[in-house]
C-alpha cells in the first residue's frame, strides 16, 4: 500500500508560481513512475505530467508545456511540480499519483494505481 499526500496548493495571481510537492509513504518510491493529474469543477481528471522511476524521462501535456516542470527526489519519496506562469484556465484540484510495476512514464488515468487527496491551485484573473 502507497499514501500519497501533497502540499503546497493555494491562491496566486495569473502570472504566479506555485510549487506542489506529493510525499509518499513506504520504501519503494522509486519503483513508482508517478504523475500530477488535474480536475476543475464539471471536467473530467486530466494529466498534466508524469515522470519515469528514475525521473530521466518526463511528459507534459500540451496545455502546460514550457510552464510547469515536474522532477522527483528518490532519497526523499517526493515528487514535485513547479507551476509557472499560471493562468486561470489552470485552476482546479490538483493529485498525484502513483503507478505500480511501471518504469517509464504513463499517462492514462486508468494506469494509476494509488492517488492522493488533492490540493486545490486557484489562479486569479
């Protein structure tokens, strides 16, 4: 079993930053490809970005590419994103997640095995 509980959400205005930060219980982090996803209210859960065991491959989605940069620190069970240049459109709850048995990246949703609870990322105008 994996727990998984992220930090660092909250209130910026459009052009801000935020870093989030998922920590994971147990000792096999670096076993996990891990992966940030996204929900806003009435929308369906969408990736945002994923990265490998190893964190020597990454993936972004379209909408935040060249914004946002995702990385892990194995010593540490974290996993980390770097929001950039926010946007409004980027408001929503945002949840890590763990992939069992996988080395590289995965981007489906359904590929996730353990998810965090979330923490909202508002983005005012």
């Amino acid at each position: 079993q994996v727990q998984l509980v992220e930090s660092g959400g909250g209130l910026v205005q459009a052009g801000g930053s935020l870093r989030l930060a998922c920590s994971a219980s147990g000792r096999t982090f670096s076993s996990y490809a891990m992966g940030w996803f996204r929900q806003a209210p009435g929308k369906e859960r969408e990736i945002v970005s994923s990265i490998s065991r190893s964190g020597d491959t990454t993936y972004y989605s379209d909408s935040v590419k060249g914004r946002f940069t995702i990385s892990r620190d194995n010593a540490k069970n974290t996993v980390y994103l770097q929001m950039d240049s926010l946007k409004p459109e980027d408001t929503a709850v945002y949840l890590c997640a763990a992939v069992v048995g996988r080395s590289y990246y995965s981007t489906p949703v359904a590929d996730y095995n353990y998810w965090g609870q979330g923490t909202q990322v508002t983005v005012s105008s």
